[in-house]
C-alpha cells in the first residue's frame, strides 16, 4: 500500500509517502513551526512525491492529522488531504495527533499505560490515555491540568505531547513520577503514515477533531439592526 501521510496539527509541517511493499518509508520531510503551515505544505508534498518518484494517482490513499491541534493548522492539513484525495480519486482517512503520540510508544511497550497530551493553553491540555494493549482507557477531550495528572498518576505512566512536560512539572511529589516523559512538539511523520495503512478506510473524508469552540467569536454587539 502506498500512503502519502500529512501532518500540520501542531508545531510542524510534515508530509511523507509510505510503501509498505516496497519496505518501508520512501520520503519524509518534517518541518518544525509555529505558523506559516498553508504556505509550507505543498511544496513539500510536492518534494516528497518528488523523492518517492511517486504520481498522486499512484497512491492508494491519503492519511491526515485531524486534530486536536491548532484551528489554523488542523484546516490547512485536512483540506490539503481532501483536496489531493477528491482530484486524484482515492480515499482519505485522518488520525487523531493523541494516537499518533501513542504509536511509537506503544509498539515498544504495550504493557505501562500511556498518557497523550497535547498543550491547549490556560492550564487544559488534550488527552487520552492508553492502557494494556493499547486499549483506550479515556477518550480524547479537554481536561484540566489537575485531571489530567489525576489520569496519568492512577500507575506507573508515561507522559508524551506537547503537553507531557507541563504535567511533568506539577507531578505531586508523594506519587512515583512517570518512567517516560517525551515533551515533542508534534507526533512523527513517518509513524502517521505507518497508522494510515493499518486504519480502516472511511467513507466519509476526514474532518477536523477540536474538542472545543475557538477562542474568537463573533461580535454580535457590532452589528446593526436591519430596517
């Protein structure tokens, strides 16, 4: 299967191209970012096309980041992935970043629990949390830095995100503190691809995964009333 894998979720712009017949990854690029995702992303597929010397029609199909993650970046990755999918004719599937966090970890040790977490400001981060197996023990969602710790201190934890370092800091000092602490800005490109394979193929294509409203809203006070 041949994958074209595209991150732009959190602070990278990624993009590679899996093959699994062919052994493994043929091209993978990942940019570390704040912003500026729309104006990176497709001259970077672009590159790694160019290196797989893969057509978009060669593809079987398309593996995105949907989120949670920033507004901005989540929109430019999944429309990108839908853009690519609709014109060359192949499907698309999207990928949590929490498991894409989770995968290389739980590959290596499917056994010690594992807590994603992704920074979403103001003391909340996003989460989930892995038990044996890799089985999900809580579902993504917004969660306070105080639950958050309250989920990962339940055993011996890893703690892996953007958000992993700040949990990390206000561990309580009578708890056994977490065996891993892996604080990466974004979740490796090469294993999004790698989980885009392995997904079942959705019927719909994928859309973003935010978890909360944006932070900006409309203002209603400025409008004026019709006549």
């Amino acid at each position: 299967m041949r994958v074209l894998a595209i991150d732009t979720a959190l602070e990278a712009c990624s993009a590679a191209v899996l093959d699994t017949e062919q052994g493994g990854i043929l091209a993978s690029k990942s940019i570390p970012m704040v912003r500026g995702h729309a104006e990176a992303l497709m001259p970077l597929v672009a590159r790694v096309m160019s290196q797989a010397t893969l057509e978009f029609l060669e593809l079987d199909r398309i593996a995105v980041t949907v989120g949670p993650g920033s507004f901005t970046g989540l929109r430019v990755g999944v429309a990108a992935a839908r853009g690519i999918a609709v014109a060359a004719g192949k499907p698309a599937v999207g990928l949590t970043t929490l498991a894409a966090y989770a995968a290389p970890y739980i590959a290596a040790d499917d056994v010690t629990p594992l807590l994603t977490a992704v920074d979403a400001r103001n003391n909340q981060v996003y989460m989930q949390l892995f038990g044996p197996g890799g089985r999900t023990l809580i579902q993504p969602r917004l969660a306070s830095l105080r639950d958050a710790l309250r989920a990962a201190a339940t055993g011996p934890a890893r703690l892996v995100g953007s958000g992993a370092a700040m949990i990390a800091a206000a561990w309580p000092a009578n708890e056994r503190p977490p065996v891993v602490v892996d604080p990466a800005r974004a979740p490796m490109i090469d294993w999004i691809a790698n989980l885009g394979a392995a997904a079942a193929q959705a019927i719909a294509l994928p859309k973003p995964l935010y978890l909360r409203a944006p932070d900006a809203q409309p203002q209603d006070a400025a409008h004026l009333p019709r006549r």
